[in-house]
C-alpha cells in the first residue's frame, strides 16, 4: 500500500469519526463533544468550524440572531431552534452583540 493511499485511509477514519461522535474538542468560541457543539459568536469572531460546517454570524436585530451555514440563511431568537443546511441550531442566548448555540447534526 503507498504511502499516500493509507494517508487517505486514515483521514478517511479519522473523519468518520468525528461524523460519528468520537471527538471532542474546544477552542475560543466552540466546545464540542460527540455530534453537538456549543458556540458563542459576536462581532468579533463572526464565523466559526462546527461539524464540518462554517457557521457565520451575521449580526443581531430585533432580538433574533442572523446565522448561515453553506447556502442556508436562518434567525432565531433566544430558546428557538431552527434548521440550517445539516444543521439543528438552538439559540439559547442572544444579547445586543452576540448569540450563544447549540449545534447538532439534523
């Protein structure tokens, strides 16, 4: 087997692994744990890596929280959830500036 075939392989496995809840993780703004992540996004740290997805924040007006993921656009406001691309998102905090999440894969 090359070299770069078992790379691939174990990219592959390793992936899946994440698809399948076998990781966790956090950095600044995004805790992850299985298939669910938390994140608190803001002004400053507008767009964030959940599941393999880039979840952007596009700002809060009304109380409801602008969020995209891929090509899906969604709002929501503090204790909805909604859907957006493969994702589940529950907005559990929204304030003037920021919105803090739980993401799932739907």
């Amino acid at each position: 087997m090359s070299t770069t075939r078992a790379a691939r392989i174990a990219g592959g496995l390793l992936a899946a692994g994440v698809l399948l809840g076998g990781c966790s993780f956090s950095s600044e703004n995004v805790s992850c744990s299985g298939t669910s992540c938390t994140a608190t996004l803001s002004t400053d740290d507008a767009k964030a890596e959940v599941l393999g997805q880039t979840l952007t924040f596009g700002g809060i007006e009304d109380g409801r929280a602008s969020l995209s993921v891929g090509g899906a656009s969604v709002s929501c406001a503090e204790g909805e959830k909604v859907n957006a691309g493969p994702l589940e998102l529950s907005c559990s905090g929204v304030t003037e500036d920021s919105v803090e999440l739980t993401a799932r894969l739907g």
